[in-house]
C-alpha cells in the first residue's frame, strides 16, 4: 500500500512539471535542431502532462523501494525514540524554522533573486536542522529547567509554610529504592520523624516495577512491597508525595541519579544503602540513613547488665550461643550452647557496633554465680 502512495505521488509530481515546462522544452529543442513546425498537440500542456507522469511513473520501479525502506525506517526510529526526545526536537526545528523565516526578509531586500533562493534554501535547511539537534541534544537540560523550577516554587511553599508555623524551612527528601523496599519509611512517616515534601523519582518508579515484573520470586515480592510500601504512604499517611518526571538518560545508574538529582533540586537523599550513603557524603549531598536512625533509637545496653535471652542457635566459635533482642540486635552468648532452645539470664559483658549494626556479647548468669 504504501508504495502505491509513493507511486501516485510521484505520477502527480510528474505530471505537474509536465505541464508547467515539457511544452517549453519540447519548443526549446525544436529550435536547436530545427525539426520544422510542429502539430499543435504535441506542444499541448496535455502532452506534457502524460509525458511528465509516465516518466516519473517509470523511475518509480527503481525509486519506490528505496524511498518505502528509507520511511519505515523513519517510523521505526519514531517509535522506538522517547515521546520526549521527538516533542523537544520537533520545537528545536520550528524554532530554527522560524528564524530562517525572519532571516529570509533581510534576503529578499537584495535584488539578486536567483541566489537568495540558493542561499534561503540553505538557510532553511541549516538552522532547521540545528534547531532539531539543539532540542534533541538540550532536552534532558529542557526538562530540568521546567522540573527544577516547578519544585523549587513548591519547595519555596514548603519553605514559607514551615516558616509561618514553626519558624525553620524544610527540605525536599528523596526517596531510594532500597529504602522503599525495606518498608521501615511507612513508619518513620506515619509517626511525624520525617517533615517536609517526599520526592519520588520516575526512575526509582520504573526500577520498582521491573523489580516487581522479575522471573525472580524473590525479587517479585520484594518489588511488590516496594510498590505497596509507595501506595501506603501517599493514600494512608499524612505526608506530601511529589513525582519527579524528571530523568538523566546519560547516566545509566539509579544512585547516581539520585545524586544528581539531590544536587539540582537541594534535596537530601533518604537510603539504607551504605555504599549510597557514601558517595553522598563525598558529592556533599545531604542523606539520612533509616539504619543509621534505627541504630540510634535501640535501647542503650551497658556492660554488667542483665538481660533474659533466649538461645537460638550455634555461634561461630566454640561453645558459643546466639539470640536476638526484640529489636533484632544480636547476642552472642559464651559457653550457651548447652542453652540453645531455653530462656535465661545473661549478663553484658560488652557491646560492639558495626557497620552491619550493634553486637552484644554476654555470658550465661549462672556461670558468674557458680563462680
């Protein structure tokens, strides 16, 4: 079908060159070889219309495929490329457009006609097409000058809010997609520990849900709760919940976008991940760890005290026991393998934190009392 089109198109094309400039021709090469006077219908616009349109008909057998091949390959490019990509680019050429437009009227003050077509022409086609590649190029900039902007006049709302209220500012805390996943956020918003604007990147939105569409059962799950977790806190809670639209396609890490984006927009970054963590620190953006929070409420255990454990299993050394505290701080109990499966009384006889969290050692009471 469409290289009927193309086949039709070139007939009418034909055609109407045929009509405007066969018959001239046709009288131009009778005068150079001065083949006498000729019947009338062959200088007929008719003539030149059926002459015009069977020889482009004719060029179409080696044309037509090459131009049906040349635009479906512009329509997969289309389809494949980012709605973004193409709306920006598309103004970037009417851009360039234009000011070809407005080139063309100090052009035609000149009285040289035949070279301001020539030079119009270029004209044209250069700053459209500088025009298409400065939007193309410019859009992810484009993108974040109207983003950035939109959230800095929330941000500046958030901020005259607070003010009138508490007197300080708030700041824009954007969430990972670990820290979503863990679930422990839900909480920490729901008890009012959070304040100000939640940020919801659209790439942590597309890498939750390709966690949550993973063959993987695992990952499956945990993707789902992270989705689940999303839903909880903005219907269920009340916290603001901003979607940034937002993305830096020519970096192709989650993290690093995050860090990025903690950049452009001044917000702080909201994680679990200690190697995110890390390399926020060293960029110089603001990051709260829930494990750093979670370590910071535990209750504070100092050795010689008593404590009731129950023994869950073997530890790595010998002899050695381990439980676990209500809050999941673990215990390593000395010589409490013989305990293993029963409740008893420990006594701290020291406490050591980690980057995992904090470990407390102890060894069973009835022992010190034996001795």
């Amino acid at each position: 079908m469409l290289k009927r089109i193309v086949q039709l198109f070139f007939i009418i094309v034909g055609g109407t060159l045929g009509y405007l400039y066969i018959p001239d021709l046709i009288l131009i090469l009778n005068n150079l070889i001065n083949l006498g006077e000729l019947p009338g219908f062959i200088t007929s616009p008719y003539i030149g219309i059926i002459i015009g349109a069977g020889l482009f008909y004719v060029s179409t057998f080696w044309l037509a495929d090459y131009i049906v091949g040349f635009i479906q390959w512009m329509e997969e490019s289309l389809m494949k490329a980012p709605v973004a990509d193409v709306l920006f680019g598309s103004f970037g050429l009417i851009f360039g457009l234009f000011v070809a437009y407005l080139a063309m009227f100090a052009l035609n003050s000149m009285e040289l006609s035949i070279l301001v077509n020539v030079i119009g022409f270029f004209c044209t086609a250069l700053l459209g097409y500088i025009g298409f590649r400065f939007g193309f190029k410019k859009r992810e900039e484009l993108v974040n000058v109207f983003t950035s902007a939109r959230f800095a006049n929330k941000k500046k709302e958030a901020e005259a809010e607070a003010e009138s209220k508490s007197g300080s500012g708030t700041v824009l805390k954007i969430l990972d997609t670990s820290v979503i996943i863990d679930g422990r956020i839900a909480d920490v918003c729901q008890t009012g520990f959070l304040e100000g604007p939640i940020v919801i990147p659209q790439f942590v939105l597309e890498e939750l849900q390709h966690i949550a569409d993973s063959s993987d059962v695992l990952k499956r799950n945990r993707g789902r709760r992270g989705l689940d977790i999303l839903n909880r806190i903005q219907k269920d809670l009340a916290v603001k919940v901003e979607i940034y639209e937002g993305d830096f396609e020519d970096i192709h890490e989650v993290d690093s976008k995050l860090v990025k984006l903690g950049k452009l927009v001044s917000g702080m970054v909201v994680t679990n991940d200690y190697n995110l963590n890390k390399v926020c620190e060293f960029q110089g953006v603001p990051v709260l760890n829930i494990n750093d929070l979670a370590n910071a409420v535990k209750p504070v255990v100092l050795p010689g005290e008593e404590l009731n454990v129950q023994v869950i299993k073997d530890g790595k050394e010998q002899n050695q026991g381990v439980g676990y505290l209500d809050d999941g701080t673990m215990i390593v109990v000395e010589d409490g393998r013989d305990y293993i499966g029963k409740t008893i009384e420990v006594l701290v006889t020291s406490v050591l934190q980690t980057s995992a969290g904090r470990m407390i050692f102890a060894k069973p009471k009835l022992l010190e009392k034996a001795l």
